[in-house]
C-alpha cells in the first residue's frame, strides 16, 4: 500500500480520493484474488490484512491537518459501503500489526466526519456504541483498554465512560489497568472502599459491596504472617464482645493460589470466626495494589455505606479499637 503511505504528499482530498477509487481499491482487490497459499486460515488473515490495511489507511488520512475539506457529498461511496451496525467481529483482527488503531480510526471517522449532524456522538464518554459495534468479547476487551490507557478525563468523565465499559474489560490487563486508574477514587477517607470480590472457604464469591448496612473491620493477612497470627487471639475476643453489632469482621488472605489448601485447612483449624476470604492474586491482587500495602497485617475499616474511615486502623491487640467501633456504631 504505497500509495497510501505516501498520502501526506497530497495536497489533499482531491489528490487522495481519486487515488484510491482509481488505483488502490482496484489492487488490493486484485492481490485479495490472488492469495492462495494453500494454507487456508494464512489466506484468510493476508485477506483480512489487506482490507484492514486499506481502510485503517484510508481513515487516518483525516487525522492529518489539511487547508481544505471536503463536502460531505464529496465523499466516496466506499467509505460508507465500509461503514455497518456490527463491524468488529473478528478477534484475528488483533493478529494484525495495526488492528487496534484500525478499531481506533473507524469510530474517529464514522462517528464525528462521516454521521449526520443530528447521528452525531453529542457524548464521546458514553461507550454503549461501541458495546454494540465491537462484538467480539476479545476485541472489546482491547479496544476498552486502549481506550482508557490513552484518554484524558476531567472530573466526571472517567466513571461515565467506565460505567459502560466496566462489563467487558475482563481480561487481567484490563482488570489491573482499572485498579492503576482507580487507585484515586479508593483511597481517601470518605470515599468509597475498593469493589472486590474474592472466594469464601467454600469457594463462594463474595463482594465488599455485599457488607453494606454495616460496619466493616478488614484485616489482611496469611498464614506465613508471625504477626498477623499473634493478633487473631485479639480478633477473636473483640468479635465476641461485639456479637450481635452491625459490624463485620473481614478478614483477607493474601496467601499465595498454591497455598489455598494450607489457608482453608488454617481457618479450620484455629477455628477462626468471621468472614474469611482469600484474594485471587496474592500480593498482585486488586486490593494490596489499590491500597498500596507493603506490608501485613493491615487493618481498615469501612463504614455502614461502605465508604473509607481509615485505610490503617490500629490493630485489635489496642484497647482504643473497641470504643472506635462502638462510636462508629452510633453514626
């Protein structure tokens, strides 16, 4: 696609568009015909290739600054007959060296040059297009990431577009990528606790979000902790004291996946009271990383809203805790 590369020679539209109607289409075209290298799915993704090639090309040549533009009524026909409801449904399309900035260039090119003014995106924080024009679960994965790795947001703008985007960005990358973006919005005072959801000794899924109405006291610990150990006597008199309290006794381990076994077989013998649940990656798990947590154990407590009230409590061994709690209680 030479001719393509070399666009930024052009004047402009009336260089590019004949060029491409007259000379490009017609060879891509042409060398698509002529793919046949006996290895059917090689085939298909130089197929794939060289379309994406030509129309990723073909969209970028508006991100570069012209003295003219054209009409609307100027436009080749071919871009809107590239132009559909439900365009990305292949995830071979990340094979490809330039497929995210491809994914990237159509929705510059249809939602803000090609639309009509009244089809226009008023809104370029809500994503729900893109939901459902990016089918493919893979490929919205990516294109999600890449989009909130490269975004400048003010106040308001992230957690709209996040809202729509939350869903599909299910990945590890884009799993972490959110705790790295999010690191701000969960960990003051007053602001909502970090959203986890971690495995119970039964290997149930419980949320943070399902401890609202009250009082959360969170500890972070493992089984390798000599002293996180030493404050479970502790944890346990004050659980016993406060039974019956809109309060919940959390605890978290960050033991490692090959240890899960040793934690279960902990919990049950030292019969340990309380929610008990281990977090998914250790040390690498959203919560140690949203909070920064060098070292354990580490205490913090959430109120009846689920909103910080410090993220380093004291420990349940000092005789302040309990009357903290009991204040807590009475807000």
């Amino acid at each position: 696609m030479l001719e393509i590369n070399n666009r930024s020679n052009m004047k402009g539209y009336k260089d590019f568009f004949p060029l491409m109607e007259d000379e490009v289409l017609a060879k891509a075209g042409e060398f698509k015909k002529k793919i046949n290298t006996g290895d059917e799915k090689f085939d298909e993704l130089m197929e794939l290739s060289v379309q994406t090639d030509v129309e990723e090309q073909s969209f970028n040549f508006f991100r570069i600054p012209r003295t003219y533009h054209p009409t609307k009524e100027e436009y080749p026909d071919f871009y809107q007959n590239w132009k559909k409801e439900e365009k990305f449904t292949n995830p071979d399309i990340l094979k490809l060296w330039n497929g995210q900035s491809y994914m990237s260039s159509y929705t510059f090119v249809y939602d803000y040059l090609l639309s009509e003014p009244q089809d226009r995106i008023s809104d370029p924080y809500d994503l729900s297009r893109i939901v459902t024009r990016v089918q493919d679960p893979q490929l919205r994965d990516v294109y999600f990431r890449n989009y909130f790795s490269t975004t400048r947001f003010q106040s308001g703008q992230y957690e709209k577009a996040m809202s729509y985007a939350r869903p599909y960005m299910t990945s590890e990358k884009s799993k972490a990528l959110i705790v790295e973006l999010e690191k701000d919005l969960f960990s003051e005072v007053g602001q909502p606790g970090f959203q986890f959801e971690y495995e119970d000794i039964d290997g149930n899924l419980v949320s943070f979000d399902s401890f609202k109405g009250k009082i959360v006291y969170l500890d972070i610990w493992a089984t390798w902790c000599g002293p996180c150990i030493k404050q479970i006597p502790y944890l346990k008199e004050l659980e016993e004291e406060l039974h019956g309290e809109d309060i919940v006794f959390l605890s978290i381990s960050i033991d490692a996946e090959k240890d899960k076994e040793k934690w279960k077989k902990f919990v049950k013998d030292k019969e340990l009271k309380g929610v008990q649940l281990v977090a998914d990656k250790a040390w690498q798990s959203g919560l140690v990383k949203n909070y920064g947590i060098k070292g354990i154990p580490r205490f913090m407590i959430f109120d009846k809203d689920g909103n910080i009230v410090t993220t380093d409590a004291v420990r349940p061994s000092s005789p302040e805790l309990k009357g903290q709690l009991l204040e807590l209680l009475k807000k």
